[in-house]
C-alpha cells in the first residue's frame, strides 16, 4: 500500500487529498495548420482522494475551441484502486468518455464510453514515482470492441520538487469498424497511443507554471502518423 500511495501523494504535492486546476493555451493549429483549424484554451480540473484500501483520481477537461470561445468538448476521466491484500497489486478500475461538437456540420459527437478492468504495480525510484497498468478495455462503439490496454505514469521532482516531470502513456488495441457509416468497410485492429509528457515549476502558494505536449497516434486521425501539440499553463493547487 505504501508504494502506490507515495507515488500518488507525490504527485499532488506531499497531500492525501488534493485538488487542482489547469489552464492551457493549446498550439496545435500553429504546429498543424493543415490538420486543426485554431488554437485554444483548455480548462482541467483534477481530483485525488487516499484512503487506506486505494485511491481515487477524476480527470475533467474542457476545450474552449467552439466558435467564439465556446465548450467545443468535454471529456472525463475517472480511475479507482483497491487492495485488500499483501502483494503490492492493486486492482485497477476505470471509466473514460465525454462529448463534443463538430461546427463544420453544426452535429455533435460522442467519445465513446470506454471501460477498464486490471492490475495496477507502482514502484519507486530516486525522487522518482512510476505505475504501470493492464487492463482489459471495452469500448462502447455501435460495434463494441473488446482490447487490451496498457498504462505506464512516471514523474520525478527536481532541484527538491521546485520542478516536477509527469507524462502518463497510454497504448491500446481498438476494432477499425465502430459499427458505423465512417468504418464499416474496415476491419482488423489498429494500435492507438496517447502521451501527455508534462513540466512544471512551482510558483508558490499553490500556483505552477509549465507546459505540456498532447501526443496522439490513430487517436484523432486514422492516418499512421504521429500527432505532437504543445501547450503553455498555469497551475493552482488547493486542498
């Protein structure tokens, strides 16, 4: 217990009950012109909770990229762990979906509900914390898809925590035919990876400056490339 624990209360900045928010200005159209239409803000609001059998994290994003500054989409996050045991395993449980619209139809969009279920081993390294994650995946498309997913978060303090390293890695297998008009000529599956490496540098009283690289392969396109949209942010911390 005490491992995954301490990488999880380091994240938050030494506390069993944390909360915070973020916000980015998103780069993507000034590095992808030809893929993504604008630039934008996004608003994050994180959530984490300790107890003595596990941990809660709830993850809330918001892009501000409809038209004139309006919710363009939202998307939510939650992860929970639980032992009951000795063995440093911890069951692993988690949920993601969200909504989102697209102006050029004036039509709206799901992101897909997704359920996870496995194992989670964190471990520690020098003024470092790591965890990795199987699971299995169910993805609630018109066509479900049944995966396995694997997630590796790392973080490590610098100069004692006055800068903090995070990226959390996430790569899954996914059915190319959702069951819909877009897909339904395709098949077999296809490889997705997500990455959010991170730096920040504390401020004080609660307040972080730093920037982020959103990182996607098959995730918002079906092309075999490599997607990378950097970010500059604020950070505060309250408990």
């Amino acid at each position: 217990m005490k491992n995954l624990l301490f990488a999880f209360l380091c994240l938050f900045s030494f506390s069993g009950f944390a909360q915070q928010f973020e916000l980015h200005y998103d780069f993507r159209h000034t590095v992808d012109p030809k893929m993504q239409s604008k630039n934008f803000p996004t608003l994050f609001f994180e959530y984490f909770k300790s107890k003595e059998i596990g941990s809660t994290l709830l993850k809330i994003q918001t892009d501000f990229k409809g038209n004139k500054g309006n919710i363009g989409q939202c998307f939510i996050q939650l992860s929970q762990t639980i032992k009951f045991w000795k063995p440093k395993i911890y069951l692993n449980v988690g949920y993601s979906g969200g909504l989102g619209i697209i102006e050029s139809i004036k039509g709206g969009f799901y992101i897909n509900n997704s359920y996870a279920l496995g194992a989670a081993y964190p471990f520690l390294g020098k003024n470092s914390w790591y965890s990795a994650v199987l699971c299995y995946r169910y993805s609630a498309f018109e066509k479900p898809s049944h995966d396995t997913q694997f997630t590796f978060y790392v973080g490590k303090g610098i100069r004692n925590y006055k800068f903090i390293t995070s990226a959390s890695l996430v790569c899954w297998t996914e059915n190319r035919n959702h069951g819909d008009d877009y897909t339904k000529n395709l098949s077999g599956k296809k490889l997705a990876f997500f990455g959010d490496p991170q730096i920040w540098y504390n401020v004080g009283k609660g307040f972080s400056a730093g920037s982020k690289i959103w990182l996607y392969y098959h995730v918002l396109t079906p092309e075999n490339t490599i997607q990378a949209y950097p970010t500059l942010a604020v950070k505060y911390k309250f408990e």
